[in-house]
C-alpha cells in the first residue's frame, strides 16, 4: 500500500543485482577456479609414474616402489592426517568458543601468543621430546599432531567469533533469541569462513608434519623418505615426497572447496 | 503475553536508575514515565544523556539497577528476557541485519523463535514487505548487501515488526541515513504508525525528528533527567526552561511556523476583537497558515475563529512568537 513511495534513489542499488546471467558466470568461475588443482595433480602423478616405470630398478627400490607398498603408506598417512584433523575439530572448536566469550577475553592474548609460538617450536624436536617421555607408536604420533595442529583452529575461531559485528548480537538478543541461538545461528555462522581458514591451515600443516611419524614408528610416508635417504634411493625418496606434496595440495584444495561452498551466502 | 485487545498497551518507568560499575553519578537516575497506550514519544536528548540506557531497560537489555518497568500493567522485571523481547519491537541505528540470511529469513525471526507455522511466516513476510513499501517478489530472496540503507532500514521496521508487537522501541532508528532518505522513511513511518498504532518509544538526538514524528515529546539532560514532557506543539510555544529552549533554537523558524498552532501563542484574554472583512483561519491551523493567508491576501493581520469567537492576529503576533519560542540559545546554556 506503501508500494509506490519506492524511491529512485532504492531503485539504483536494486538494479545493480543480478539475475540468472550472474549465477552462471558465478559457477563458470567455481569450476575454473576449483579445476586447476587437481588437474595439476593429476598430471604431476602422471609424470611420476611415466619416470619411476623407466627406470630400472634394483631390488630394494622394487621392494618399495610398488602398488601394495605405497598403496599402505598413504593409507597410513591419510589415517594419521584424518584422525589426527577430526581430534583437532573436536577439542579446538568448542575451546574456542569458550575462549571467545566475554568472560574469557583476557585469555585470548595467551592463546594468540602462543598459536605465534607454536609455529616456532620445531615439529621433529616436540616429537623426540615426547617419545623419550612416552614412547612409540600411532598414539604418540597422534599426539604431537594434534598439540600442533590444534592452535591454529583453535585461534581462528576465536578470531572468527570475536570478529562478529557486535550490533548483530546485540540486535539477535534484542530479538528474543537466547544465547545458545545467537552462538549458533550468528555467531558461528559468521564465523565459518574464519574457522574453515584455520581448518585448512591445520590440515596441511599436519599432512607434512606427519611425514615425522616414522621416526615413532607410525608409518606414513615418511617411511619411504627416511629410507630414501637412508638408503641413498633417491627414486623412492622423490616419490615419498612428491606424494606428500601432492596429499598437501589435494587437501589444500579440499580446504578451498569446502570453505567456499560452505561459506554463507550473501556473505560478500 | 501482553493483553492488548483494547488496541495497545501503555508502558510505565518508575523510579528506573542505571548506575553502571565504577561510576559516580548513575546514567540513569531515577526516570518516572508514563507512555499512553497507541502513542509514539519521542526521547530527545544530547549524546550521553542517557536515552539508550533508558530505552534498553525497557527490553531488559540492560538490567535497572533499581526502579520499576510496566508494560500493560505487567511488571517487565517478572517476565524471562528473551520471551519479553520476542514481543517488543526493537529498530537499532545500525539495522543488524543478518548478513548470512535473505531478506524474507531475516523478517521471519522473531515469528520462527514464536513457533509459527511456514505459511504464516510466508504469508506475513510479504505482508510486511508490501506495509513497508517493498516488493516482495523483488525482494525476499535477496541478502542484505543487496540492499541500499534507506531498504535496509526499512526491513529492519518489518522485522521488529513481524509478530505484531504492542510495543516498539526504536533508537535512532533513521540515524545513519541520508537527509533526502531519512525524510522520506519518517514520512512512510509516520503514514505506518497512523494506521498501526502501536506504543512506540524512539530515540533521537535530532530535535526537527522528535518534533516531526511524536506524539508527545521527552526532553532529555544529562541522567536521564526530565526537562520536560510534553505535546511537540507546547514544547514549541511554551518550553519549560532556557534548555528546552536551546533545543528548540536548533530547529529552523519556517520547521516551527507548521508545528505552532494560532492557539499556542494566543494570549489568555483572546486580545482585541479583529476587523471586518479580514481573511479567517481556525484557531487551530497553524501560523505558517495564518502567514499563507496575510500573504495571499496583502493584510498585515487575519481573524482567528473559533466557533463563535474570532480574535485579532497580525503579523508582529507572529513573529514575537515565533522570537519568545526560538530564543536562540545554546543548548548547553541551560
Ligand atoms: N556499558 C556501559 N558501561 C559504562 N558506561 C556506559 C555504558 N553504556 C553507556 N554508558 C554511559 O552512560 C551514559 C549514557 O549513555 P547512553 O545511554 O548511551 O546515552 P545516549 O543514548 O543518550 O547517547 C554515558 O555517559 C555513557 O558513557
Ligand atoms: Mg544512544
């Protein structure tokens, strides 16, 4: 009934929205975006493979380089990668919601500090200081992953909470809703794109860390760079690590994929 | 939650204070307030004075430090916070829009925490859209950076409106707009209240607003303290002290010629009796229609009827009370 009080200067903002031709070129650019990578990939492992086939091979490079072999360390090293991110998700997300709320802001200098720190302490270091404590194995390996993996996210959800426009909260509980909602439909949604960032950081960052865990006995690809060098092999050592980077890169770009379809829309 | 079948609820402050922690003199001190039921008042008031205080402890957003809030009778400190705000109104400077959800979601809410069912959502939301001057085919699946600050703000009026609430508290709710745009969202809000009728308590630091939209106008000093309570009309023509006054000089003379009525500056006595043949005006036009009628008919002076009785008013009547009214002075020289 007010409809005709719409005034020129609405209707320029309203024009500049697009329609269907945006949504299209929108998903051209996904796939462009989203295709390289894996094209990459692919073609790196191609490479590879064409090059390890044309060379002859001695018996303890045959003893490595074959399907079964590798097939069982990326298997070994996904497993450490995967369980070692789900732990990290699960401790670090909630404490960072905790961390992130009005009460506990002073503790939010520590834990930037300390996720600054983190990064410096050397990986092989923490690992050798934990197996004379504790031993070896999968569980020890786990354990130095996650306490490397788990600052990263942990600080980006707080990051990501605290950085929640302040009036929207406010206008959330202005509205009626209770805490638990504001922290669940605003908050944490805003926050995604921050969390999902650390997220991919972690899991990266723990695709090469893992690499270590041979040294506790918890296989991985790290197992056929040590012998590699160990050995002076230098075929098994190039594909040792040039399947980790291309784990790297492959979750890298799983990261990437999922923080944008993830991302709410309407977020610019 | 409130009974409102009698057509709008009234809100009551007593004695309300906010002392915030640490501070000597309370932001709030001791406001006592009556809204009538239906009515828009308008806080007016410099920045600090303590209007949003007021205002946010109306909805609980903040917790009095002592006092009383009624809304329809019901004593607001009684209520849970979060159903209490589920039923009142609140239209922030800042719109808070959620930028996450669509237009239609952001509307629906307060419906969706009441429990409604999809269809009344729906239905409601295009409702509203269409009440506020928004197309809602165009609009609904649109997200808010889509949106211009004048549709913004408009959304934020359908939101907080969504559940029908008696009451609606609004702070500086056209702040953040252009000139051009704020005008033309008090005028759409003015056409809106005239047909909705709800309790509304708006905030603002803009007096030509307060005078333009209120029912009745508060003005505000420093802790919330009263200066005066009043109809925009006799704040204009008869302000209570030098600081009302300082107020009233911020507004222009022509703003004030339409706000004054011929009977607001009327002397008691009615004055001397007016000539023959003199253009008429009501009582209760205002004295920019008086003026229209001096000008229109080349008289220096025009007759005011009321019923039976007609007065004298010229041209100097004005414009002395347009000078006793908008003294000009400083708002802090109260
Ligand atoms: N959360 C707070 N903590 C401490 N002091 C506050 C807080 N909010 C407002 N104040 C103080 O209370 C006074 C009134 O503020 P406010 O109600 O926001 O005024 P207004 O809305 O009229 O500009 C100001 O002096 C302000 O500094
Ligand atoms: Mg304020």
């Amino acid at each position: 009934m007010v409809a005709d009080t719409l005034t020129g200067t609405d209707g320029i903002a309203a024009a500049g929205v697009g329609g269907a031709g945006t949504a299209r070129r929108g998903r051209t650019r996904f796939l462009l975006r989203h295709l390289g990578t894996p094209a990459a990939i692919a073609a790196v492992l191609g490479v590879l493979y064409l090059w390890v086939h044309g060379l002859r091979l001695d018996s303890i490079e045959r003893r490595t380089l074959n399907y079964t072999y590798m097939h069982d360390r990326v298997i070994e090293h996904l497993k450490l990668t995967v369980v070692a991110t789900v732990i990290v998700i699960v401790i670090a997300i909630p404490l960072g919601v905790i961390i992130s709320r009005p009460r506990a802001r002073w503790v939010s200098p520590v834990v930037l500090a300390l996720s600054n720190l983190g990064q410096a302490i050397p990986s092989l270091g923490l690992l050798v200081l934990l197996t004379i404590k504790f031993g070896i194995g999968f569980k020890i390996a786990m354990f130095g992953l996650v306490v490397y993996a788990v600052l990263p996210v942990l600080r980006n959800t707080m990051v990501g909470i605290q950085q929640v426009d302040p009036t929207l909260v406010e206008a959330a509980r202005g509205m009626g809703m209770t805490r638990m909602q504001v922290l669940f439909s605003v908050e944490l949604r805003l926050a995604v794109p921050v969390i999902l960032a650390g997220l991919r950081t972690a899991l990266v960052l723990t695709v090469g860390v893992a690499t270590l865990a041979t040294f506790v006995n918890a296989g991985g690809l790290g197992d056929m760079i040590v012998n590699g060098i160990k050995l002076s092999r230098h075929p098994v050592l190039i594909t040792g690590s040039v399947l980790t980077c291309c784990i790297a890169f492959l979750v890298d770009w799983l990261g990437n994929l999922a923080e944008d379809v993830l991302r709410p829309r309407g977020l610019s | 939650m409130f009974d409102n079948s009698d057509g709008g609820v009234g809100i009551e402050l007593r004695e309300l204070t906010k002392r915030y922690p640490g501070q000597s003199a309370p932001a709030v001190d001791a406001i006592s307030l009556d809204v009538a039921a239906g009515e828009l008042v308008v806080f007016v008031g410099p920045s600090g004075c303590g209007k949003t205080t007021t205002m946010k402890m109306i909805n609980r957003l903040i917790e009095p430090t002592s006092g009383e809030v009624r809304i329809g009778g019901e004593d607001v400190l009684r209520m849970r916070p979060d159903d209490l705000r589920r039923h009142v109104g609140y239209v922030i400077q800042q719109i808070g829009l959620f930028p996450h959800l669509t237009i239609a979601q952001n509307i629906g809410v307060v419906p969706k925490l009441l429990g409604w069912s999809k269809t009344r959502i729906t239905d409601r939301i295009d409702e509203l859209l269409g009440l506020v001057g928004l197309d809602a085919a165009q609009f609904r699946s649109r997200y808010p950076r889509q949106l211009s600050g004048g549709q913004q703000q408009r959304v934020g009026v359908a939101r907080a409106l969504a559940a029908d609430p008696p009451v609606m508290l609004m702070d500086e709710p056209f702040g953040a707009t252009d000139p051009i745009t704020r005008e033309h969202l008090q005028n759409e809000f003015l056409r809106l209240q005239r047909e909705l009728r709800k309790t509304i308590i708006f905030v603002t630091h803009d007096f030509e607003e307060a005078i333009r939209l209120g029912d009745r106008i508060v003005v505000l000093r420093e802790g919330s303290h009263i200066a005066q309570y009043d109809r925009p009309a006799r704040i204009l023509g008869a302000p209570a002290d030098d600081y009302v006054a300082g107020f009233i000089g911020t507004a222009s003379t022509l703003k004030r010629l339409a706000l004054i009525t011929v009977e607001d500056v009327f002397p008691a006595d009615g004055g001397p009796p007016p000539a023959a043949g003199l253009p008429e005006v009501d009582t209760a036009a205002t004295l920019r229609e008086a003026l229209d009628a001096m000008v229109a008919n080349g008289t220096e002076e025009v007759a005011a009827v009321s019923g039976d009785i007609r007065h004298r008013l010229t041209y100097h009547d004005v414009c002395q009370a347009i000078q006793t009214n908008g003294r000009e002075v400083e708002p802090s020289g109260g």
